[in-house]
C-alpha cells in the first residue's frame, strides 16, 4: 500500500544506499576480479567488514552518472571504483557526504 511512496522517479536528493543496492555494487565487483574499472587497479575492500586488505587500495562504491548530473539510485547505475578514482571524481558524488 505505501509501496508506491517510494516510486519517486524525479528523486534527486542524497540518500544512503540500501542493502540490496549496496551488495548489488559490491557484488558486481566481485564477480569482475574485484578491481577498479577505471584504473583497473586491485582492490581489497571487505563488504560489509570495511577491511582494507595490507597494500590494496580501498574501495567505494559510486555513481556511475553522477546524482548531481541527474544520475539515480538504479542498480545500472552503480559500480564500485577505488578510493583514488572516486576522489577524482569529487566528494560531491559520496552519497553519505553533505554538499
Ligand atoms: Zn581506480
């Protein structure tokens, strides 16, 4: 009933990622050899345990289109890159950080 509530498709405001979006990038990851798909360096970032493995580089998970650019929370646009790639891309697009 209050199902449709969340059918929002003008959403543009940050929110944090749910657990299916979330295993949903982390798993893709995964299953890709778990590197960044811009650098195609090695990443060793724990999901769910936010371990970073000795001398592998953490890793985010990010908005493919940015939400800023009218990008959405839809799985096809979500994939995990490395800490350095996201920061180049800028902070503004960390859906737990405030503008
Ligand atoms: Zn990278």
């Amino acid at each position: 009933m209050a199902q449709a509530r969340m059918l929002n498709k003008t959403i543009s405001h940050r929110r944090c990622l749910t657990k299916e979006e979330y295993n949903y990038a982390w798993g893709k990851w995964e299953k890709e050899g778990m590197i960044c798909p811009v650098c195609k360096k090695k990443g060793g970032f724990v999901p769910g345990k936010g371990i970073v493995i000795d001398g592998y580089i953490p890793f985010h998970v990010d908005h493919i289109i940015p939400l800023s650019k009218g990008g959405t929370y839809d799985l096809e646009n979500l994939r995990v890159i490395c800490q350095k790639c996201n920061a180049k891309k800028g902070n503004k697009l960390n859906p737990d950080q405030e503008i």
